[in-house]
C-alpha cells in the first residue's frame, strides 16, 4: 500500500459487551484531538451481549465525513467474524489480530499484511483480575495503533486524564495498557506504517456529539418541559439525554424541586397521549422513537392534526419493516410520518443533516408547533443520532423569546364577542386558541376527534366539515414559507442535471458531487430541510432536465413524496438508493448517477449536455 496520510479507514471487530466502545472511541478523539477529521460509526448487533460488533473509523484531511467502502486496516480480536474481517480487508492494507494463538491458514491472504500481537498473552502476564485482562487488551490495541499510525501519546494521556476524573486511580494501569502496546510494535515491527497521522489544524472550535444528544439539548433549550416516552431502538437515549440535561439545568437551586417531568409510557401511544394532553395544557411536551412507534401513534397523531393540539415527536429511523433490523440506519419513516393517521393528514417534518442542526431543528419545533397548533416530527436516523460526528458548536440567544403562535389571554377573551376556536379570522388557516382555565366562561371547549364548526361545537354536518378540512389545507400552504428552506448548492455554470439529498446522506452526496465533477459531470444540488416543499424545491426540479433524489430505503419514498406533492412527472426524478443497513456512500452515489446517465446517453465522441 502507497503511504497515505490522513485518509484511511480503521474497522475493530471486537465483541458485544467486551468493553471494546470506550476504547476505540479513545481511538476515535485522539485523532480529533489531532486537529484531523474523523468521523466514527458503531456497528453493533441487537442483543445485549456476545455478539459481533464493528466500529468503524474514517480519517479524511478532505474533510469527507460519509462512510466510505474499504477497510484499510482491520483489528480484529473476535474469532467469530474473522472469516468476514478478513476478506473486507483491502488489496495491501493491514490486518492487526490477536496473535496468543497461531492464525490459522484459512485467514491467510497474500495481498494482505498482517501484524500479529499475543493481547491475551500479555494481559494474562500482567493483570490478575479477569474483567480487567479483558478490558485492557482493548487498551494494549490502542497503543499499538498509536505507534504504528503516528498517535501522540499526550494527546492518550490527556484524554484519560479527562476520562477518569475522580476515579484517578484508573488512570495508571491504562497507561501501562498504552505503552504495552506501544513497546511491543517499537520491538517487532516497522513504525509508522505507510498509512498513518500527522497533526493539522482543521477541526477549528467543531465539537464532537451524537445526534440524540444534540435532540435533548435542543428540547430543553426549546422550553420543553414534559417528556413521555417508551424506550426503543435507537431514540431511547434523546429522553435519557434530555433528562440528564435537565437534571442539571431545571432544578431550583434554592428549594431543589424540578422544573421537568419524565415520564415513562406503558407504550408509544400511552406516551404520545401523554404528549398532547400536556401541550393542550400549556406545557411544551415531546416524545422520541422509531419507525414501531410512530406506527402505534398513528391514532393519536390524527388527533392532534384534526383536534389542533401542538406535539413534538423526535423520530430516529431505523431499518423495517417490523422488527427489521433495529441497529442500522435507514430513512424509511418518510411517507409513514408525512401522512401519519388515516384520512387526510400531513405533518411537518422537519430534516437535520447534523448535530448542529438536530439541536437548532428541535428548539425550533416547539415554537412552529404551537404557532401551526399541529404536530411536528423531526426526522433523523440511526446514524446521526447514535454515531458521534463532528459539528460547529452549538449557539443560542439568551434573549430569545418563545413564539407560542395565536393565544387569546383573558383580557383579550374580554374584548371580544363569541369566541370561535375553528375561525379562520385572518386568513391564514391558523386560529387562536386558550390554554384551559384562561377564562371563567370563554374559551372552554372539549377537544374532539370528531368534526365540528368554527365554534368547536360538535356536529356532522358535511359542509362544515368542508370548511374546516380546506382550512386545514389554507394553513398548510401558510406552513411552507414557515418552516426551514432548502440549501441550493450553487454552480458557476448551472447543470442540466439536479440532484436532491437529505439528513445524513448528505455526508456522502456532497463528497459524490466532487468525485462526479473530476469525471466531468457536473450536477446542482439541493438539501431539503423540511416538509411541505416550498416553491424553492418546486423551482430547482422545474429549472433541471433531470434530477437525482438520493434516500436511503427501497422504495424511494422521498422521491414519491415530492412526485405527490409537487405534481412532478416521475419520469424526472431517478431513485439513487441504498437500503442495506448500512450509512450511504459517495461511491454508491457516484456510482448509480454515472451508469445511469451512460445507459441513458446516445454513445458519441462528445460529452451529452446534460454534463457539460
């Protein structure tokens, strides 16, 4: 293998429940630390322990934070997926293993280097206890990755001091785990290897967090106060994190009694329940799950949209259906969330591609919420939102103020005649509400799912409820230029060709645009952000000939979306999908977009040009 600086991709192969995560992820932040751009992914089975798991580690000076194909250097301590490590290792690249006992023949390659350490041996020689000899060969590994990659030591030293604050006396024993590793590569081996680091200053002030962490963040900074949920794969840990937040920042320092509610759900639906009851109340509520979940909330959604009651739900897909495969990463809740109930409904839903943006996107579902009075559901995945990625930090203004759309206060109920919950008065679709106890005799009104007039009066009558079902529609169309528009990527030259991508594929869209372009393919691009589409998506896919939508599920589901919504001709829109559990990448993209464009091009001498 030609030496490679800062472009490489490191995969473990450890096994469930070993205590492998907190060491790679060291592995992980050292190379942060380093100033290099890292991007991690934590590949791991669904049961509790003693199954294979991988974590995965893309370093690229480029700044590519998408997966990418191709294992340059495998570590490998699981005998059980050693037949698959081996052959997902790449022409030349490298093969660390646990070398206690002979490899046998099977897992030899010829075009593979292999650097065999005894990890047990050496733990077995120096740590008597036999949860730390497992613990510690994980750490012996990082060591000896640490010299042969160029690692430097204080920046190890550094982050365990971090890591072990109060618990000082882990420190040492961790260290001698390093330098274990480290003794042995300096002894047996040639160092660094021809892939390996070196120090830059590219990272900046970026931090490094997980998606659901940046979405618990983001609701306690969005002034919620209640959260019910039931815990599922993968959203569990935004409740988790909104509560540890809140635990620290919504307590009365004098009289210690909480500013917060938690609130664990017999089911997803009790817990979406629990939602719009709090936010009917006045309180800003919102749950978190997967595509099982919004599947049983389907009802109460309904009610919310037609009842009008504001809801927050935090949806952190996953593969389906079913069951599926509940620890990989899909964007397959699309149209499940967009049309959630039956009947005619549409959401807002709300698209993040970073932690950044989780955190921003879930302030700011509280506020269009309550000023749409409709449910919103913010839509991220498995990836984004269990895998650390690297983010601009995190900014708020101490002197926003809550928009909590049209509320009538007492006075303001004084003032005016009979009041109409349903009432369109300004033309906009959306009416104004209380919160219950405003007012002694205006503005009580039971909540129904069935229809009514404008004044919240239950009846059947078609052509009242006519009128309301077109106003629903008025203040959807008011929703579009409210919610976050799209990004356009801006060419020099516009393209022919167009191409729409979405949360955490684009990662690896934006790196395909650039391996397109050195084939002499040039494409304009759009991020969508938000649904319902405003006139922004509309104008892109009319100005282009062709346009791509990069998702990833089966059924092109955003693709669908956009040929409902947007009346498009479907011929316009070609799929570019990847469905197999696994993050997208460039190459896949780049890959699909080219073969179509030369099945579908005249062969000449000239480039067609849709590419020029």
């Amino acid at each position: 293998m030609s030496s490679t600086i800062n472009d490489f991709v490191v995969r473990f192969a450890n096994v469930n429940g070993t205590g492998s995560a907190s060491a790679n992820f060291l592995f992980a932040k050292a190379i942060f630390r380093m100033g290099i751009p890292v991007t991690p992914k934590n590949i791991f089975p669904s049961n509790i322990q003693g199954l294979p798991t991988w974590y995965e580690v893309r370093v690229s000076e480029k700044g590519y934070l998408g997966r990418r194909e191709g294992i340059d250097l495998m570590v490998c301590v699981n005998p059980q997926s050693m037949i698959q490590d081996v052959k997902s290792v790449s022409p030349g690249g490298y093969f660390l293993y646990d070398s206690t006992k002979k490899l046998a023949v099977e897992y030899i390659r010829p075009d593979v280097n292999y650097l065999g350490i005894p990890l047990m041996e050496m733990c077995n020689a120096e740590f008597k206890d036999p949860r730390q000899r497992q613990l510690f060969k994980n750490i012996i590994y990082v060591g000896a990755l640490a010299q042969l990659l160029n690692i430097e030591f204080e920046v190890l030293q550094e982050l365990l001091a971090e890591q072990f604050i109060g618990k000082e006396k882990l420190i040492a024993p961790n260290i001698k785990s390093l330098q274990l590793g480290m003794n042995y590569v300096q002894e047996h081996f040639t160092y660094p290897l021809p892939i390996h680091l070196e120090r830059r200053n590219l990272i900046g002030e970026r931090i490094m967090i997980d998606g659901n962490s940046a979405c618990g963040l983001g609701a306690l900074y969005g002034g919620a106060t209640v959260c019910a949920w039931y815990p599922i794969t993968p959203s569990t840990s935004v409740a988790e994190a909104f509560e540890n937040y809140a635990n620290e920042l919504r307590i009365d320092k004098l009289t210690g009694e909480k500013n917060f509610a938690i609130v664990q759900a017999e089911d997803e639906l009790a817990a979406m329940g629990m939602v719009i009851g709090a936010n009917w109340n006045g309180a800003r509520s919102f749950t978190a799950t997967s595509g099982p979940g919004v599947s049983l909330m389907n009802e109460f959604l309904g009610l919310a949209y037609f009842a009008e009651v504001p809801a927050v739900l935090i949806d952190v897909q996953r593969t389906g259906p079913s069951t599926g495969m509940p620890t990989r990463t899909q964007q397959s809740d699309i149209q499940l969330a967009a049309y959630a109930s039956h009947g005619d409904t549409r959401h807002i839903l709300l698209l993040p591609s970073t932690p950044k943006e989780c955190f921003e996107m879930t302030a700011q579902s509280f506020d269009l919420a309550e000023q749409l009075q409709t449910p919103v559901i913010m839509l991220t995945d498995l990836d984004l939102g269990m895998n650390d990625h690297m983010s601009e930090p995190f900014e708020w203004d101490d002197s926003y103020t809550y928009n909590r759309g049209k509320v009538l206060t007492a006075s303001q109920l004084n003032d005016i005649g009979r009041f109409g919950r349903y009432l369109d008065t300004d033309g906009d679709g959306i009416t104004y509400r209380t919160y219950p106890g405003t007012h002694p005799t205006k503005g009580a009104f039971f909540t129904r799912g069935t229809s009514r007039d404008e004044y919240a009066t239950y009846t059947e009558d078609g052509a009242a409820y006519k009128r309301n079902m077109e106003r629903l529609m008025v203040k959807w169309n008011t929703a579009k230029n409210m919610v976050p528009s799209p990004e356009i990527y801006q060419k020099k030259n516009q393209s022919h060709l167009g191409v729409i991508f979405f949360g955490t594929s684009t990662y690896s869209a934006e790196e395909a645009m650039d391996q397109l372009r050195e084939e002499g393919i040039f494409i304009d691009a759009l991020r969508l952000k938000a649904f319902p589409f405003n006139q922004t998506v509309d104008d892109f896919i009319q100005s282009h000939q062709t346009v791509f939508v990069i998702e990833q599920n089966r059924d092109a589901q955003m693709r669908g979306l956009l040929i409902n919504e947007l009346q498009v001709n479907p011929a316009k829109l070609i799929p570019v999908l990847n469905y197999d559990g696994m993050p997208i990448t460039a190459h896949t993209i780049a890959t699909q977009i080219s073969t179509y464009l030369l099945q579908t091009t005249p062969q000449t001498n000239e480039l067609p040009a849709a590419i020029i």
